[in-house]
C-alpha cells in the first residue's frame, strides 16, 4: 500500500479540498500543478487538471454518497460501544490496523437496555481473538459473540473484522458500521450518476474521472462500485468515463488522512489502495 505525503489543501470548499488531495497523490502528483478550478453554480466539473509530462488534460468531478436514512439512530446506538472498543490498546496491534464493522440494526432492544453490558462482552471477546488473526488487507472475519444477560438469556451481536499489517494509524482500532440490505444505495448512486456524468463527459479533456467521496464507514467501496456496475446499461455515458475514484474520508478532519482507490468501469478492475496524508506544519521554536 503506497502512502503519500499532501501538502495541506489551500481550497475553503470541501469538494475541492478532497479534489486537491486526490489531485497530488494520484499517479505520483502529475495533475496536482496548477489545477484549473472551475466556476460551481455553472454546470462544470470541479477541476480540468493538465499532466506535467505529456499535457494529458483530467477532467475531474466530486459527488459523495450520503448515509442511510436511519443513520443518525443507528449512530446513536453504535457510538458508545465504538468508544469502548476503540479504546483497546494491546501490545500485539501495535502495527496493525483493526477495522471492526457492525451490521445495521446489529443490537435489538433487549441488547440496546445492557449497553455497557455488551460492551464489556466485546471487550474480553476481542482482547483474545484480535492478537490472534493474521493481517490480511481487504479480508473480512466474522463472528458471532454471544451476550449473557442476567436472566440467563443468551442473544448474540454480529460483527466482521478486518486487519491491516505494516501500518502506523492511530487509532489502532476503528469501529463503524456497513450499510443496510435494500435500495437504498442504488437510489444515491443512481442520482449522482444523473447528476453527475453530464457534465463530466462534455468537459474538455482527454481523461475523465468521478471522484465519489465515502464519508462515513456506514458505505463500502465495493458495493457502490456493484451498484455502478449493475446500472451500466442505463447510463450508456459511463462508457466515457475512463475511472471511477474513492476517497474515503472519514479521518479527514480527525487525523488528516483519506484512504484512496480507482476502479475503471468498463475492465472493473481495482487498483491498489493508496493512502494521502496531509502534511503537518513545522513547529516554530520557542
């Protein structure tokens, strides 16, 4: 996985501030000089960006798909157990990436009165099981972990948990959720495409490119990229798009990072994960 230093984004509009960050740590910086940035309330990509060895012109346009209509309750109930366990700190993680995800709708409302309860639960069961799954990027374990409750009833909380090896992220441990089952994606890619390719395609460039923004741990990648894939024949206009880019912005604002990838449509084959990380200003001396 490469890893990219980024001068911090000088843009005030977050769209392009995520642009900028793409634009230098996309095939080693070559567009990141001088961007052409273009007017926003007129049908216009966000950025024409020219390549410094062949003058290749980018075409590049942000959208970000949003989280699930029920995402603010669902956040609500994952919150205090995403800070339980992202507070673990063992020795044996210490340069691993754990991710660990939880099904919508993943504690019902027996679980939901025993909080703390099934916090501690998750607690003992990951303290022994996370030392004891080898790193593999983009691999997902699942495990079922019962919760005993007082009345000796025993309902279980679903989980998946990927590691990541050789990396140096703080927290060690992140906690979110993935999205739900239903039609709720389709109808966000499905809108962002209607508004969105039009003004790609027509841009005066020799590549195009759709950067979709993934905010939250609640939306995958992969499965946004599915549902592109499966409403192919209804926008005959992805077949000029040449690649479809993911930035995954959810430690953007916390700890200056964001985690990219592209995906061309037409081959559907992924590249590696890229990870762009802002530079921090030199300290003054005292």
């Amino acid at each position: 996985m490469e890893r990219i230093v980024c001068p911090a984004p000088l843009r005030g509009r977050d769209d392009d501030r995520v642009v900028e960050v793409f634009l230098h740590a996309f095939k080693g910086g070559r567009f990141a000089k001088d961007p052409r940035w273009l007017l926003q309330h007129e049908k216009n990509v966000e950025a024409i960006a020219t390549s410094i060895p062949d003058g290749k012109r980018l075409a590049i346009e942000h959208t970000r798909v949003h989280a699930f209509a029920d995402h603010m309750k669902q956040e609500a109930i994952l919150r205090p157990i995403a800070e339980r366990l992202e507070s673990i700190r063992l020795l044996e993680l210490s340069d691993k990436w754990v991710q660990i995800r939880f099904q919508p709708n993943f504690m019902g409302r027996l679980l939901q009165k025993h909080s703390l309860l099934v916090q501690e639960e998750l607690v003992r069961f990951l303290t022994q099981i996370l030392p004891t799954i080898p790193p593999r990027e983009n691999h997902l374990h699942h495990f079922v972990v019962p919760i005993l409750l007082p009345d000796g009833k025993r309902p279980t909380v679903e989980l998946d948990v990927e590691i990541w090896g050789d990396m140096d992220v703080k927290p060690q441990i992140l906690v979110g959720g993935v999205l739900p089952k239903g039609r709720r994606l389709e109808s966000q890619v499905r809108r962002a495409l209607e508004n969105k390719l039009q003004k790609l395609v027509h841009a005066d460039a020799d590549i195009r490119l759709l950067l979709i923004d993934i905010p939250t741990h609640t939306d995958s990648d992969i499965a946004v990229a599915q549902v592109i894939g499966e409403l192919q024949h209804e926008f005959p206009l992805l077949a000029r798009v040449n690649e479809v880019a993911f930035a995954k912005t959810f430690g953007f604002k916390s700890e200056g990072c964001i985690f990219f990838r592209t995906w061309n449509p037409q081959s559907r084959v992924w590249s590696d994960t890229f990870i762009a990380t802002i530079k921090q200003p030199a300290m003054s001396p005292a």
